[in-house]
C-alpha cells in the first residue's frame, strides 16, 4: 500500500478513536471515491464508533465522514458544510460553464481539493459545497471562471426538488457484468475499460472495482472518474436474440 494511503487510514482510526474517548465529533476534509475506498478498507475496526457520510446534500458523490452521535456525545452537531451559490454578473456576456471551468477556477486560487466537495451546475448558476473555513475565501475571491464574471454567497436555498436529475435510459447488454454496462454506458471497448479498472478508476457504490466480471445489482452506483456515474436500475426484459434490456439512470 502506498505510504500516503496508510497515512489517511491511519488519520480515520485516530479521529474515530479521538471521537469514541473524548465524546466529541470530529470530522475528515472531504474524501473522493478512493479515498472512500480506503475508508471502507479500515471500517470494520470502527463497529464501536458511530459514523456517517455526507457531502451536503442527497446525492453527493464527494462526502465527509463525521464520528460520533448523539447517543456518544450527548448533542447533536451538523456537517460542517456550506454551499455556495456561483452565478454570472450578466448573462448576457456570460459563457457556457461546465464543473472544469469552476473547478479550474477554484484551484486555480489555491484551495486544497480537499476543501470542496461536488460541484453541480443547474441552469446558469454553480453550486459549491465546500467546507465552512474555505466558504467565506470562495465567496470573496472567486470573480472569475473562464471569461466570466461572478456573484458568490452562502446559500441555503437550493434548487426545488433534487439538485441532481437523472437520465432513464434502457440500453441492450450481452450480461449484467459491470465492464460491459459500464463499457455501454460510456461508449468504450472491452479493452479500453479493462485499463480504466487496472488504473483503479472505475467504482461500484464507492468501492474500488478489482474486476470487470463484478455482476451488478439494482440501485448499485457506478462511477468512471472523468466520465460521471449512473444507477443500474436492473433488467426489464430479454430480447429473442438472447440480449437483456436493461434500466440505468444517468446523473446529470
């Protein structure tokens, strides 16, 4: 195991045992799908501490993993997670912006990844979470994405319904094995996802996928960093030819 990765287990058993002999919560920065593989690696030393996992809303593919409640600490104490709302001055002058361009923007001020969570775009506007030390920095220095110039606040108010929309689509697959629906989904050969999984990129609900034959489940998540995720939401039915139609839902 690489030496930084058994420093981030090591850092989850001491902020779970700090929470379980002090009775106080603690909190890690927010952590991406491997790095919530490595947590999952330690979680079976943790069955005496209560934890969970947020990232700000329902939905968020980037969580923080806060130990303790209420019944260990004797209060209740939320994520310490704000979102800030990102919109342009004028849309008229205003580019298309995608999650690169106001990632790009925020790393671009010198904020540890660490420090943020997902980033989703809804209509013209961009929605940060981030932790509450970083917001009021977000908040006053990002101006600017791409060409664009920006408005930034804390928000409470999130878009009515879910922040994220998914996409039903039904798709005509040989198996319901994850390289296959995943190669699909995605648009890539057998070959080209075989690599994808060897590099450690492809996840099933935050795990780590080791092998491509992994046969998948409803209301498993699949996500390919630097292509996005989807629900397998099962098979609906088998053509003459022997194929399965199945059900994903695309995050959007």
């Amino acid at each position: 195991m690489p030496n930084d990765d058994a420093l981030l287990q090591k850092r989850f058993l001491e902020l779970a045992e700090k929470a379980y002999a002090r009775g106080t919560y603690t909190f890690t920065n927010f952590l991406g799908l491997a790095e919530q593989d490595l947590f999952a690696l330690v979680r079976r030393e943790l069955v005496h501490v209560p934890h969970s996992l947020f990232g700000g809303c329902d939905g968020c593919e980037r969580v923080m993993v806060r130990f303790g409640d209420r019944d260990l600490c004797g209060y209740d104490q939320p994520f310490p997670i704000l979102c800030v709302k990102a919109a342009p001055l004028s849309q008229k002058f205003a580019d298309k912006l995608t999650h690169r361009d106001f990632l790009g923007a925020l790393m671009n001020l010198g904020i540890d990844r660490a420090q943020l969570g997902d980033i989703v775009i809804r209509e013209d506007s961009a929605y940060l979470f981030c932790t509450e030390t970083i917001a009021p920095f977000v908040c006053e220095h990002l101006t600017r994405a791409k060409h664009t110039d920006l408005s930034c606040a804390v928000t409470n108010a999130l878009p009515e319904g879910s922040l994220y929309t998914l996409e039903s689509r039904e798709c005509l697959v040989s198996s319901e094995r994850a390289d296959g629906v995943a190669a699909h989904v995605w648009h890539l050969s057998r070959t080209e996802l075989a690599d994808r999984i060897r590099s450690g990129k492809l996840f099933v609900n935050g795990r780590r996928c080791e092998s491509g034959s992994q046969p998948l489940k409803p209301g498993d998540v699949i996500s390919l960093r630097g292509e996005g995720r989807f629900v397998y939401r099962g098979v609906q039915r088998t053509t003459k030819s022997g194929k399965l139609s199945i059900e994903i839902e695309v995050y959007r």
